[in-house]
C-alpha cells in the first residue's frame, strides 16, 4: 500500500471513529475538504496528486497473487482502482454516510453497474414512476434485452409493495424524480422494501449529498452522477455508487451472489470474506473489472476540487431556485411553476423533510403559447446556455418536448409528465438579477409568448 493510501485510510479512521461517538464528529463542511485524504507522508504535497497510469507494480508475484484473489487493499490497474479516485470514493462516501464506494465513468454506469449486480435473467426491478430519462431507457429497453423487466407504479408504499415478488432484487427511486419533481416518501419506501428483504436503490444525483443523505433515511444503496453538483463546473464526467453496508447480503436467499461460491473468484464468498462492504467489493472486484466503466484520475482530482466548495455552491443554487421559482409563480406569461420548495408544490412537505437545506437546483415551468412559446423562449437566452447539462455553476436551459423527449411519441412524452410548454432550468450561481433579466428579455423576444 503506498503512501497516499496509508495516508487516506488514516483519515478514514479518524472519521469513523467519529461516528462510533470516541472523537469529535467533522460537520459536512470540513467533511467535503478533508475526508479521504490527508498531504502524502513522502513528499508532503497537500493537493491530491493525479496518478496517470493504467498499471501499478507488484512488490512480488506473490504481492499480486494476493491483489487479484481480493486478499489484499491495493492497486493493479485504473481500471479497477486508482489512489486518485480513492480520494473521490472516500470522501462522498463519508459525505453520504456509506461505509464505501466505487466511482465509475458516469452516472448512466453507476445506476446500469448497480442493476446487473443485483439482477439477472428472469427477475425484476421495482421502480418509481417519475425517473430521469435516462434511466428510462435503460429500464424500458436495455435491461429487458438482458432478461430484467421494470415494474413502474407510483410512488405510493401500497404500489412499491404490491410489485414486489420472490424475483424482485431492488426497489429504485429517486430524491427528486424527473420531470415533475416528485419527492418520494424515502423512509416508507425503504420500510416496505426492508420487509420484503430487497435493497432500496436511491438516485441522489438531484440531492448530492448536501440537500439530501438517502442513507440517514433507509436507502441502502445510493448512486448518483458526479458530473452534476458534485462536480459543479460541467468540467467532466463521472458516477458513484456508495454502499451503506445496512443491507444483510449474508442472510439474504434472494442474493447468492453475494453470499455463496462466485465462479469469476475461485469460489470466493463476498459476504463472508467482506461482512458489511459485500456488495461494493463485488461491484469493484466484478462488475467493474468486467464491464470496464472506470473514472479516469484526471476526472477524478477535478471532483475532488468540486467537492471541496459543494456547501457553499449549493447554498447559492438553492437560495437562487426558490427565488426564480417565486418570480416565476408571479409572472403573467407563466401558467404553472413546479419546484418542490414552493408551498405550492404537492410535495412540499415532504421536500422539507428529506430537503431541509433546499430542494435542490432545478425547475420547470410552463409558458403560455405552448410549444412554440417554449422552444423560443430557451433559443432567445442571451446568457443562459442552451444544452441539456444541470447542476452547472452556470445557469441552463432547455425545452424537453422538443429535445430529450424528441424521439417519444406525444402520448409518451404526456405520460412521462412532459408538457409541450414546459421549460427546464438549472439555476446556477449568478447573480439572480441577471438570470430573472435574462429570461425576462427571452420573453419579450419570443414571438409566440404573448404580449401584454
């Protein structure tokens, strides 16, 4: 184990020795700059260096030998592990609440990675309706040509436990679902799916660890894209899958990949060698080695930069949504405004709950003069950027209908929740004069929002 790493897991000691109540407990902020990392004992540098390369050597035949068994902590290649992306992987774990995690290429990889560890051919998945459009995809196609089928039902405890069978290996939500920005009710979800002995699967990419700690709450499993607040800059891309290490894999019959022989390991038994971090070795001793979706170390310091100010962005992205958001319930060439933060929203109360720092960065709103109306309204932006990206420092924009939705039929994109007047907004980190001027100027711009 090199220095780095020693260094790195004496941070980790420190902070779970914090939360077992023997030291003083580090605050979210000091989490975010500190956690998984500590100046490398052998040249002193305090930035976390950026390790470029693909392989690492081996102290002896022997030394790898027990690298590949997974007998030993250490590196072999990027592929699998990198003390840069441990840094990553340390601290949004901390941040989180997990025991461990394994970042990987993209927020598209963790959520895909984490499925196909827990199901195979023949079994299911449960999932709550409103979800990222990527995700859809990946549960509406790819999964089923891998013999995994989704079960979408609202979001009401009584669906989530009505869908639920002897092949059901995950119920998957998330913090805020898309489009209409649905909060789901975490800890009577993750109550029903603790009864049936399935794992609650959380995409928290919306609350970053900051506006929301799935895990506090029941979640077991929590993946999310880096790309957006964590990384906070749209420099580079990247997921993470972080483990609460609450799930009993040991006992479950529902999971004998996690608790008997596994052929891919010389009949290595992941539960027993692993205890609580079952699930995540086997997400990085197999499923990454295997499908490859590794985050590279140069991703990984620009996360790790990211990180450091993730408070203090959010602070100004939530203090900026709930502004625009109100602004926009007063305006008259706006039908209808949804963010959870607003009393308004039907699920206010429960963002309150689970969001209590902000609800998070993001909203819709519907202008009149429908289609064409909100496919001007985002091609007149002066500074706002046009792309589908979010959780940018910058303010974007977009007009779903005619864009992500593109290749769905009306109906589809109807039953989705997406409307043809609506309009997406990531509220970044600008003044909020200058986003309100922005859109306001839009408007008046745009020849078929109307005029007054």
């Amino acid at each position: 184990m090199g220095a780095i790493q020693q260094d790195q897991e004496k941070v980790v000691r420190v902070i779970q020795a914090a939360q077992n109540g023997s030291k003083h407990v580090p605050k979210f902020e000091t989490l975010q700059v500190h956690a998984g990392q500590t100046p490398d004992s052998a040249t002193l540098a305090r930035g976390v260096p950026i390790y470029s390369t693909y392989v690492f050597n081996f102290h002896s035949s022997a030394h790898a030998a027990r690298l590949f068994n997974l007998e030993e902590e250490g590196e072999i290649a990027t592929r699998t592990g990198n003390p840069t992306t441990a840094v990553v992987e340390r601290r949004v774990a901390a941040l989180e609440g997990g025991v461990a995690a394994v970042a990987v290429s993209s927020g598209q990889a963790a959520v895909f990675m984490t499925m196909v560890a827990l199901a195979g051919h023949g079994e299911n998945i449960v999932a709550t309706k409103h979800y990222y459009h990527g995700a859809y995809n990946q549960f509406s196609f790819l999964l089923p040509e891998l013999g995994v089928t989704c079960r979408v039902v609202e979001e009401s405890v009584e669906a989530v436990r009505a869908a639920i069978d002897e092949r059901t290996k995950a119920v998957y939500i998330e913090t805020i679902g898309h489009p209409n920005f649905n909060v789901p009710d975490i800890e009577a979800i993750a109550q029903v799916a603790n009864e049936k002995g399935v794992p609650l699967v959380v995409e928290n990419t919306v609350g970053c660890a900051y506006f929301c700690q799935p895990i506090k709450h029941g979640a077991d499993i929590v993946v999310e894209s880096m790309s957006k607040w964590i990384g906070g800059h749209g420099s580079a891309t990247g997921g993470i899958i972080v483990d609460s290490g609450n799930f009993d894999w040991r006992s479950s019959t529902r999971f004998p990949q996690f608790n008997k022989p596994c052929p891919g390991f010389h009949g290595l038994n992941f539960s027993e060698r692993f205890g609580r971090e079952a699930f995540i070795m086997r997400i990085r001793g197999q499923i990454l080695r295997d499908v490859g979706s590794c985050l590279s170390p140069f991703n990984s310091q620009q996360f790790v930069l990211g990180i450091e100010t993730l408070s203090l962005r959010c602070e100004r992205h939530a203090q900026n949504t709930i502004a625009l958001a109100n602004w926009l319930e007063k305006h008259e060439n706006v039908v209808w405004v949804s963010y959870p933060g607003l009393p308004s929203h039907p699920h206010y109360k429960l963002a309150q709950k689970y969001l209590p720092r902000g609800a998070g960065a993001v909203l819709m709103f519907g202008i009149k003069g429908g289609e064409d109306a909100g496919e001007q309204l985002v091609d007149n932006l002066k500074m706002i950027s046009n792309n589908p990206g979010y959780g940018d420092a910058k303010t974007t924009a977009m007009h779903p209908w005619s864009t992500t939705h593109k290749p769905m039929l009306p109906q589809e994109k109807i039953d989705l929740g997406v409307a043809p007047e609506m309009v997406r907004v990531s509220v970044g980190i600008e003044h909020i004069d200058d986003i309100i001027h922005d859109i306001e100027q839009s408007m008046s711009i745009s020849p078929a929002v109307p005029k007054t």
